[in-house]
C-alpha cells in the first residue's frame, strides 16, 4: 500500500460521517429494511439472487443483541411475503459472540429455525480471526440439527487449508473469499499470491468433494480460475453461485449472470452502516481518496 494510501486508512476514520454516507452509500442499500427490499426486488429483476445483511457487530449488551435477533425475523418475513429470492447473513458478534458464546448460540438456532419454517437459508459470515474457533463451532452445532445453514471461510488463514477438509468431510454449504480484516502475519498470509493461489486450491477441493461453494469474489482472475474448475470437474450449475458486494464490479457481475451462472449480491442494509462503510471504504483507497480530496480540496 502506499505511503498516500496508508495515509487516507489513517484519516479515514477522522472524516465526519455525513461525507463517509455520500462515499459509502453505493455499498449499502440504505438504513432501513425498506431499502434493502427494494434493492433485492430490483436484483431478483436482474436474475440476481440477494442475502441481507444487517448492519452491526461487536454487540456489547444483551438486549441489543435479542433486538438483532428480532429484526432478522422480521427480514425472513418480509423476504416471504414478498416472495423475494434472497437468504440471509449473520455475524456472530452482532448477536453476542463476545458476551456469552451459548447465548449467542441460541440466537444463531433461533435464527435458523425462523428461517427453516420459510425453507430459507441462513450464512454465518466469518469475522476477525478471535471469532473463526467459537464460529466454526457454533457451526457445527447447529449444523447437526438444521440443514438451511452455511459457513464462510477465508482463503487469508494460514488455519483454512486444514478447516476446509473438516468442513468438506460434513459436506458443508461454504462461502469462499479472500478474507477482510487487518490480521497479525501469524495467522494470515500477507502475500497475495499466495492467498490467491489458496483460494484456488480450497475452492477446488470442495468443488471436487461435492461441497457448495459460494465463490465470492470480485478478481476477475479467480473466477476465470473458477469457471475453468467448474468446466475441468464437470460440476452442475446448481453446486455453485458466484457472490458479490453490493456496489462491487458490477460489469463482471452482469457478465457472468448472463453466461448463466448462478449469482448472489450481498445487500447490507441498517443504521449502523459506518464501520461497515469505513472497511469498505480502507479496502478501496482510491474511493477513500475522493473523500479526502472533497475535505480538503473543496471549491
Ligand atoms: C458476498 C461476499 C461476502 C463476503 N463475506 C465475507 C466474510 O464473511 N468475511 C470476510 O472476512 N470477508 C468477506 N468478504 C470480503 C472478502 O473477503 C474480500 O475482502 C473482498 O471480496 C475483496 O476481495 P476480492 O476477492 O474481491 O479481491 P480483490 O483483489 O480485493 O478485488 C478485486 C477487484 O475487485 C474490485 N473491488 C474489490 N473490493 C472493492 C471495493 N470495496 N470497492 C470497489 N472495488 C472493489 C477492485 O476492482 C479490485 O481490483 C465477502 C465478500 C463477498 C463478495
């Protein structure tokens, strides 16, 4: 990264929040649940599939963490009622990871089960690496008493190599991505050759032992890599689905919907949208950039 980018990751969360919003607003749907089902009804338009997410994490009481709970029934709801193709996902910090791992669990079960009565799917997303034990666990847990549940797992981890056999042996629906979080060099790859190319390596093994995987990527060199493996192992169309952010390379992703892939955006949606927004936002320092240059170059 460079000296002016570091810079900007730096500033960033210094910058007032109404101009992060103007920045950050093409990655969210908006703060209600209204925006994002408008937003999945223009996809579901498209031939696009949707997984709501609400905005949120490191829940510190217990109550606010029953209230996400709550608000997550409602989206299942409002996905049914409205006939909507979009699942959802959680993260276990939002609802209570970090206060109390069993109360979480039941939040997690509670979820699923709400969504299990609409045949709906639930996908824990996966967080910094002080969440992946507690979050593989809780996993399997729930995994042993409902089927509409799925797992992410990040190609960054050193850990992920072994975590990817364990997961293929209980044939698990996967997420696979790169991974988002600014982690310490021992539990992370930093070369992105070498993220890359275990990325390549996890995906092909759970492709080849029958897992489904979510490819979730922007890096057009990935999914060539993907779309080569798929054709190599002959694997059915209904095994997979591409996955993308909101806001995210949105040529490619229309290019791959029409040659027919399966294809889902992840539409994160809430009041909380800042910290969401800065991640974005240090992901991307050229649009962060824009910002700093509004602030401080402004006519
Ligand atoms: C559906 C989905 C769910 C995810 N869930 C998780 C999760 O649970 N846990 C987790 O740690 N990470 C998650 N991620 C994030 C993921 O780990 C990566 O950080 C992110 O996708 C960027 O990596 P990339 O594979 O697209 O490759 P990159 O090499 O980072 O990006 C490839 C290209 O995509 C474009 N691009 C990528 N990101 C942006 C952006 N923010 N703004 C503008 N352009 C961009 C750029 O053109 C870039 O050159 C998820 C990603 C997706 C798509």
């Amino acid at each position: 990264m460079s000296v002016f980018n570091k810079l900007i990751v730096f500033v960033l969360p210094l910058v007032p929040k109404f101009i992060v919003y103007l920045f950050a607003k093409r990655y969210i749907a908006g703060p209600k649940l209204e925006d994002a089902l408008e937003s999945i009804k223009y996809f579901n338009s498209q031939n696009i599939m949707a997984t709501v997410d609400i905005l949120g994490e490191e829940i510190k009481q217990k109550e606010d963490a029953l209230q996400v709970v709550q608000q997550y029934k409602e989206v299942l709801a409002a996905i049914e009622k409205h006939k909507l193709d979009s699942n959802v996902s959680i993260k276990p910090t939002h609802l209570g990871l970090k206060i109390d791992k069993e109360f979480c669990y039941n939040n997690i079960l509670s979820i699923v089960e709400e969504a299990q009565k609409y045949r709906n799917f639930v996908r824990i997303d996966m967080e910094d690496h002080t969440c992946t034990s507690d979050t593989l666990e809780l996993y399997s847990r729930i995994r042993k008493e409902l089927p509409n549940v799925g797992i992410v797992v990040q190609s960054y981890l050193r850990r992920t190599i072994s975590d990817v056999d364990k997961l293929a042996e209980q044939k698990a629906n996967l997420r696979l991505c790169k991974g988002i979080y600014v982690e310490p060099r021992k539990v992370v790859y930093r070369d992105r050759e070498i993220i890359n190319d275990n990325f390549k390596y996890c995906l092909e093994k759970l492709l080849s032992k029958g897992c489904y995987v979510g490819i979730a990527t922007h890096d057009e060199k990935l999914i060539w890599h993907a779309l080569s493996v798929i054709d190599k192992l002959k694997i059915d169309g209904e095994k997979y689905e591409f996955q993308m952010l909101l806001g995210v390379t949105e040529e490619l992703r229309d290019i791959l919907v029409k040659d027919g892939h399966r294809l889902r955006v992840y539409v994160p949606f809430g009041e909380h949208w800042h910290a969401y927004s800065l991640r974005r936002l240090k992901e991307n320092p050229r649009v962060a950039s824009y910002i700093i240059k509004h602030i401080f170059f402004k006519n």
